[in-house]
C-alpha cells in the first residue's frame, strides 16, 4: 500500500513509518523539518501536497503544530493561525481519500489546543475519515520547548539529581509507548472499514503524574499547586482493544528510555 504520512519526524510519526516500511508498505514521508516546502500552513506548497496525497492510497495527517504541556498552556494567536491555516489547506485536499487524523483527548476542551483538535474531528467527519483520539504518548525524543512531561522529568533527573515537578503530581494521565502507539494505527488502517467514526489510542492504564515521577526516582518534590491542564478525565471508548492491545507496561518503557539516556550521556 502506498502510505502518505503527514508530520513523519514527529514523535509519532517517526516510529510509524519505521513500523510501515518493514511491514512492505511504500511510505512517503512529509514533514516541514525535511523541508520548508512541507509547510502545510503556506498556500504555495498546497499543490505538491495535493500530488503526494492523490498519490497515495492512504494518508496519516499528523501533522500539528504541537508540543507537551508547557507549550500548548501558554498558546498565542501565531499558534491558533499557524494550526488553524495547516489543517484548511490540508483538509481540502482529503476527499475521497482513506484517512486519519491524529486528535487528542483534550478535544472536548475549552482550550485552544483542544478546540483546534475538536474543529479538525469536526474535518473528518464530514471527510468520512477516521479520528484518532492520542492521551499522552511517550518514547523517545529531544529535550526542549515542546518536550513533553517524561521528557522532561529524565532531563530534570539526568541535570539534578531529583525531579521537581510544576504541580502536586496528583492530576491523573494514561501513557502510551511510541511503538504501540505505531502498531495501534497500522492496525486501525488494516481494519479501516470496520472503526467507529473516533478511536482512543491509549494505555487504558491511569497514572498520577507523582507515580510517574517515582518510576523514575525516589527523589521527587512536589508543589503544593493542583492544577491541571486536561480539566476532564473521560474514560477512553475501549473499541480498540477488540483489534489491539498495548505491549509495553509503562515501567518497561521508563526503564527503557532511562537506558537510552545513559546510553546518550556518555
């Protein structure tokens, strides 16, 4: 199957066409950061998305402008537009064609992040394309401005010693692994036919960000603050796991990425 994926240096999309391409799929990948002319939000690149789409037998729009919560809680108009004119030009360019679109369970948020996902389930639906609804998926990746909260925490412990968290650590999240992560959506392209209009794609597992912490340490101080930046907790829809199953217990994908940071340091 000729396979387009939109966002394919993410981390999602990264390990997904790893999985594709030894699977025998023929993947084209397309992402800004090989290429300025992969910028979705600019009109002038709308035609070579619409040959690499019209090309393809099924397309992955991962594509977002998007990061862990450190940068999604503090969005700007630039972040709203930037998003907001990615996903026009993108969705125009998506009738007829088999499809996912990576959303988020924040997308019945009153939150710019969660709104946007919301508008882009909105895309979908009217497109007869798939929704797949991410909870926080975790692997590897760079430490930086759109890092996320694992990320985060083995940097704290790797440059301190300790993890001191932004909040008390009691708001609750379910983690999943990159590599289950990947296998879930080949899955849900095998089965296209038979998925729901929205899928959840997650651990299915509920976790204090405090419980994180401790996988990683024992050394974790807390801050008597209780906010939380994903202001609903829904149960994820359990559809999935008729097809799929997660392989990787959070503590297995912990003491994996624990070793690939030693590993990285020396």
């Amino acid at each position: 199957m000729r396979v387009l994926v939109l966002g394919s240096s993410g981390l999602i999309g990264a390990p997904l066409v790893a999985r594709l391409r030894r699977a025998g799929h023929d993947v084209t990948e397309w992402d800004v950061a090989m290429d300025r002319a992969h910028d979705l939000t600019d009109a002038a690149n709308v035609p070579g998305a619409r040959d690499a789409i019209e090309s393809s037998d099924f397309v992955f729009f991962l594509a977002f402008d998007v990061g862990g919560a450190k940068y999604i809680s503090t969005p700007t108009a630039s972040f709203i537009h930037r998003n907001s004119l990615l996903m026009a030009n993108t969705f125009s360019l998506l009738h007829g064609k088999r499809f996912v679109f990576a959303s988020s369970t924040m997308s019945n948020m009153d939150v710019p992040y969660g709104t946007l996902k919301r508008l882009g389930e909105h895309y979908t639906s009217v497109l007869s394309g798939i929704s797949v609804r991410f909870w926080n998926v975790y692997g590897p990746q760079k430490y930086g401005e759109r890092s996320h909260v694992i990320t985060d925490f083995i940097h704290k412990l790797r440059t301190t010693g300790s993890i001191t968290m932004m909040t008390s650590g009691a708001e609750k999240r379910q983690f999943l692994h990159t590599e289950d992560c990947a296998r879930c959506l080949e899955t849900i392209a095998a089965h296209y036919d038979e998925m729901p209009p929205v899928v959840d794609v997650t651990s299915f597992e509920w976790t204090t960000v405090r419980e994180l912490a401790e996988l990683l340490c024992d050394d974790v101080v807390a801050r008597n603050d209780n906010r939380d930046s994903h202001t609903k907790s829904n149960e994820p829809s359990p559809f999935i796991l008729s097809y799929w199953r997660p392989a990787i217990s959070l503590r297995e994908g912990i003491a994996q990425l624990l070793a690939e940071s030693r590993t990285a340091k020396r």
